[in-house]
C-alpha cells in the first residue's frame, strides 16, 4: 500500500518539482515549490468552471425547485429523489464527487513529503533517468529565506490567507441559524488559521510557502465568484 | 464490528461530510454528492443489508465511482 502511493503519487511529484527547479533560469526551491503548486491548482480550474456554470443554471432552476421543496415537504426521500430527477431533465450537475474530496488529503501528504525531499535534497534514488540531478539544492528563497528552517513571517502569513479564504466563504444574510452551525463556522473561521499558524511555526518555511500560495489561489477564485455574484444580482 | 462500524460512518455524517453534517448543510445548500443516497449514507445501508465486508467494499467501489466522470442519480443498495 505504502509503495503503490509512493510509485503513483509521491515520486510523480517530486520528479516534476525537481524538472521545474531544473529548467529554472535560477535556482531557487522556493519558486519551484510555488510553480508546482500553481501547476496543481491549474490542472484543477476546468472542474472549477464546471461548478461556476452549474450554479447559474441552478439559480434559473430555483422556482420550480421549490415547488418540490413545498410538495415533497414531509417526504425527505422523495425529495431527494424528485430533485435528482429535475437535475437529470434539465442537464444540470450541481454536485462536487466525492472521490477527489477524499483524495485530497493522501495529496497533501504527498506534497509535504515531496516539498521536505526537495528541501533536504535527498533525491538522488527517486528521480527518473530522464530527469537530471540538480546537485545541491538552493533552499534559500529570493536570497534572503532558508526555506528548509521555521520561519514565523511565513507561518503567520499562511494563517493570514487562511482566515481571509474561510472568511470569504462564510454564507451571507443565511437567515436564522441554529446554535451549532453557528459554532461551527465560528471554528472553521477562527480555530483552523490558528491551527495553521502552530503546526507551521514549527514546520520547514517551505511547506508554510506551498500553504500560502494555494490558499491565496482559492481567495482568488472566490473573489471571482463573488464578482460574478454581484454582477449578476445588479 | 458492525454496530461499530456503523457508528464510525454516522460519526463522520455529524463531523465531517458536506452531506449531512450542519456546516456542510450551510455550505452546499443544494448537495454535495451527486448520487442519491450519498456515499457515506450508501455504505451504512450496504453494511446494515450485506455485512461488514462486502458493505465496505460496496462502499469503497461507490466512492470511486463518484468521480468528476461520472454522471450520479440515484443508487439504492442491491
């Protein structure tokens, strides 16, 4: 099990990262690091605007959704169910899958593994034969930061985004709210960049580095979201 | 064990899934999984109807099947 991951997720990674910091016009592992993870995140767009659209589609939907709400009232199941076969009729997919959900955390492991070997430099037995050796690697960012140490700056400003991404996510005017899910994105909103900020602080700064990209890549993407929102409301 | 095992995927419906715990209520108004029932309700049913083993693989085999690729609908335990 261990070796399948390493064999299809792990080493994949790392030979990509390493190509990257090869064709690099300088050497730096922390632009390697941001490249990677902006490469991942752009793989993932096309899933991303599928959302988008469906959800416009969705809005268009809504009268003759609640009509099926209000029909169905007592009846969870054949909601359900009249609402699946709504979706079907009109070509409508508002669902995620959850599969890659599911999948996302053994990636993050593969990533943190990935972006530590890449630090260390102890690549020599993973890479590809059509991938060359960098050698020594520069682990120091734009010249001024060791990314293979802790660094409070940038543990601090993953936390940051995080707390702006969950912040942004937070539903508007949702109406009355019961207790619990009022405590629960309370937690999500406070105790998760918090948490970010811990396990960071004693991280290597290159893990706080992919950290701090990715999240400021899904604060992009939902403030085109909520532009798009907006237009559409005016 | 199959009384546990069931308890684990209710667990995860309160805590963690985007189907059925309040924060994932709050967060996907309209659903998250595209089959009907979702995978996790899925598995307990298939676990409840066909025992531990086969309910765990039946699970497994669904999760998968619930990709990007795939159209969903609905999907009752055999």
């Amino acid at each position: 099990m261990g070796n399948i991951f390493h064999l299809i997720l792990t080493q994949p990674l790392l030979n990509t990262l390493i190509w990257i910091y090869n064709i690099l016009p300088f050497k730096d592992m922390g632009v390697a690091i941001i490249a990677l993870t902006l490469l991942i995140r752009l793989v993932l767009l096309p899933s991303f605007h599928r959302q988008l659209k469906s959800q416009k589609e969705l809005q268009q939907l809504q009268p003759k959704l609640n009509e099926i709400k209000e029909k169905y009232k007592n009846d969870q199941q054949q909601q359900s169910k009249a609402i699946m076969e709504l979706y079907r009729e009109h070509k409508v997919n508002p669902f995620s899958s959850c599969l890659p959900l599911l999948i996302q955390l053994p990636i993050l492991i593969a990533l943190y593994s990935v972006f530590l070997s890449g630090l260390k430099g102890d690549i020599g037995s993973e890479l590809y034969p059509f991938i060359a050796n960098p050698g020594d690697i520069n682990t120091v960012f734009l010249g001024f930061v060791e990314l293979s140490n802790p660094n409070l700056y940038f543990a601090f400003a993953a936390g940051i985004f995080q707390f702006i991404q969950s912040k942004m996510m937070m539903p508007k005017n949702q109406g009355p709210q019961d207790a619990t899910a009022k405590i629960m994105s309370a937690q999500f909103t406070y105790f998760m960049p918090i948490l970010t900020v811990i396990i960071s602080m004693r991280l290597p700064a290159g893990l706080s580095l992919y950290w701090a990209v990715t999240t400021l890549f899904a604060i992009a993407q939902q403030y085109y979201i909520i532009r798009k929102d907006q237009k559409r409301s005016e | 064990m199959k009384t546990l095992a069931i308890k684990i995927v209710e667990l995860y419906q309160l805590s963690l899934s985007p189907d059925h715990s309040k924060w994932g209520k709050l967060r996907f108004p309209h659903g998250y999984c595209q089959y009907f029932p979702s995978c996790s309700e899925y598995t307990k049913h298939s676990i409840q109807k066909n025992g531990l083993i086969k309910g765990f693989f039946q699970g497994l085999y669904r999760i998968i099947r619930c990709n990007p690729l795939s159209r969903g609908g609905i999907d009752l335990v055999k």
